[in-house]
C-alpha cells in the first residue's frame, strides 16, 4: 500500500494548541526500558525519519516533548506504527484534555506505537495468538485483517472496532528499525475509560503520499506493500473444513444456516465435536425448532466481536434474541461464554479464541451454549 498525495498538516486546532502549552511548559525524563540503548552512530533513524518527513509533524513534536526522540534515535531494533498528522486531529476531544496534563500517559500512548523488534509487514500476522505483537508501553496491539487479508489494521485494546487504525504504507527503512504508517492513534486500555465519543473517520490511502518519497534523506528502501494471503476463508469455511467441528458443521447445514455464516458479519462461539457429545443424551429430545434456537445461540449478528471486546459479566445479545454472558478469570480476561441452562460445572469455556474468517471471527468452546428454557 503506497500513499500518494501530500497535504501539509494545516489544522491541529486544539491539539496544536496543546503542542505550543506542552512545549513550553514540560520537560520529561526519558521513559525506556534501561536495555535500550540511547546512541545510534546510523542514520537515518526512526526519530530522522520522523522528524524529516511531510506528515509527521506532531509526532516529531509529541517525541521531542517527551523526550523519546532520543529514545527513538538508539541502537534499536524497533518497529514504529506511525501516525500522521491527521490521525491526532482525529483523537477524542476528552483524551486530548487529559494528555495536555498528564505526560507520563501521553509518553505511555506513545510508546504503544514502539515494539522493541523488527517487524517488517511480512512477519505481521492475521490470525490469533500469532497476531498478536507486544508493545513497549505494556500490553499487545493487534494485527487484524480485512477484505480478503488485503488490508492490514494494527488495533489497540482501546480503539473501537467500527475504526481502527489502518496500516496505509509499510516497511519504511530507518538504520535501527522499520516504520509503519497508520491513519489513527493506537490507544492502550488506559485510556479507554477517557474516550466518550467517536471522532474520527477513515483516511483514504490517496490523502497522503509515500513516506519515502517525502523524506529528506530517503531511506534504504521503498516502502513495499503488505505481504498477505490471497485466499480467505469464511466461517463457514472453517467449521466444515476441520475435523473438531464436524458435528458442527453438520448441524449448520442440516438447518439451512451455511448460506448465511459463509457472507455476513458474525461472532460464533463454536463448540467441539466433544461439547456435542456432552449433550448427547438430550439432542434426540429436542426439537427442530429448539435445535435452531441452540445454534442461532452461538452466533451474534452483524458484528465480529473479538475477545477484547467482550467485557467481564457483560451479556451479550445473541442472534436467537437472548443473551449469553462473559465471565472471567481472576486476571479479567475472558474464560466462558454461558446461557441460562448452561451448569456451573459444564459452563462453555472459551478453548481459543479470536480466529479469524472473512466474514468475522470465531471461538472455541468446550460446551454447548445453552439459552435458558432448553433443558427438558
């Protein structure tokens, strides 16, 4: 994915308001890990790069302030997810207040962008736990794929699924790592709590152009397109193409659901053939109707909800109209997906999670979900 068109950042308002307060006012200590080294004899670095590129004024300035310039001009390696100037404007307003008084949560934002490897666009991976990358601010980001695995969003824990940030240019070359370009701010989880609003809206690839070419002193190489799968598989694809899901899979289409799980936009919650078993004894006396009911209860409608979507005690409204709840282990991370009937004994576990389809995302459980009213 090349960019090709410049604009010179024209309107910070009032986060360039804030840059002037910021500048004038703070100095912060640098914040990196104490095995980073600080003196880079290269050049360019990712902070040359930053700070000599159309685009990324208020990230040079956001780095300066911060002190992490100099972090970013180290031996490395790192990788950047770098966001252009048009990614700030985009932030909500109530996040940038707070950022204007409190530096070591702008430097944490930061640092989200920063992973202390390199990783070029063919080591990024669309497919849970390997999509994962872990950041040097704490916590993991997300690599998430789209349209056929052709285009490439590096998520936070924080940014809303509806507008993540979009990975737009890829493998831009610095002497102590490797930059890659997003059109909205990475947001950790803790800043989730300051975001009221939605604020923003899709940059297209054509409002920008190449890093490369705008640079001062270009670097190594070109920025390349992001390596990716050409073939995609839909849910429906998955459930039948797996030999742990084939009862599953015979359920789906003995009832006419395959047509609908192979287009779409779905979460399904998929049990092994083993959950199935568990319930062996009460299928032949459940109905067709109530069968279908069970199914549609595995599955939410018109959303891929991954599993840092899915908040502890939450109920989640499922596609048969009734909820299924997440409830967690002690450490807050997602552990069952259950419904009414379902016993504390046999609640379904989530096994994995965060598989990506085509047409949404799947997670495997280890019972059948059961909504209340199914058990004879």
């Amino acid at each position: 994915m090349k960019l090709s068109s410049l604009a010179s950042p024209s309107s910070f308002l009032l986060f360039g308001s804030c840059l002037a307060l910021w500048s004038s006012y703070v100095t912060l200590p640098v914040a990196a890990d104490e095995e980073i080294s600080l003196i880079s004899a290269c050049e360019p670095t990712i902070a040359d790069i930053a700070c000599n590129t159309t685009g990324f004024a208020t990230l040079c300035d956001l780095l300066e302030i911060t002190d992490l310039a100099s972090v970013l001009a180290g031996e490395g390696p790192f990788t950047v997810f770098a966001p252009l100037d048009s990614a700030f404007d985009l932030l909500d307003p109530a996040l940038v207040a707070t950022l204007v008084d409190d530096t070591d949560l702008l430097t944490e934002v930061l640092l989200y962008h920063v992973t202390a490897q390199s990783l070029p666009a063919e080591d990024l991976r669309c497919s849970a736990p390997d999509n994962l990358v872990e950041m040097v601010a704490g916590g993991n980001s997300r690599t998430l794929c789209q349209n056929n695995n052709e285009t490439f969003f590096q998520k936070g824990a924080a940014n809303p699924r509806d507008d993540m940030p979009e990975i737009i240019d890829t493998d831009i070359e610095a002497c102590n790592g490797i930059i890659h370009v997003i059109d909205k701010v990475m947001l950790p989880n803790s800043v989730a709590d300051l975001i009221e609003t939605p604020n923003s809206t899709s940059v297209p690839a054509t409002a920008a152009p190449s890093v490369a070419d705008a640079m001062t002193e270009p670097p190594v190489a070109a920025p390349t397109a992001v390596s990716a799968p050409t073939t995609c598989e839909t849910i429906a694809d998955i459930a039948c193409g797996l030999d742990d899901f084939s009862t599953l899979c015979s359920l789906v289409v003995q009832f006419d659901l395959a047509g609908a799980l192979s287009a779409g936009n779905w979460t399904v919650f998929a049990p092994t053939n083993a959950a199935f078993e568990a319930i062996a004894s009460v299928l032949p006396e459940l109905s067709e109707e109530t069968i279908t009911d069970v199914l549609l209860f595995h599955v939410v409608a018109d959303a891929a909800l991954f599993s840092d979507d899915l908040e502890c005690s939450v109920l989640v409204e499922m596609a048969n109209g009734k909820s299924s709840r997440t409830k967690c282990d002690a450490d807050s991370v997602p552990q069952f997906q259950s419904g009414g009937d379902n016993s504390d004994g046999a609640e379904p576990e989530l096994l994995e999670v965060d598989i990506p389809a085509c047409n949404g995302v799947i997670h495997v459980v280890s019972n059948v979900l059961l909504p209340a009213g199914t058990l004879p």
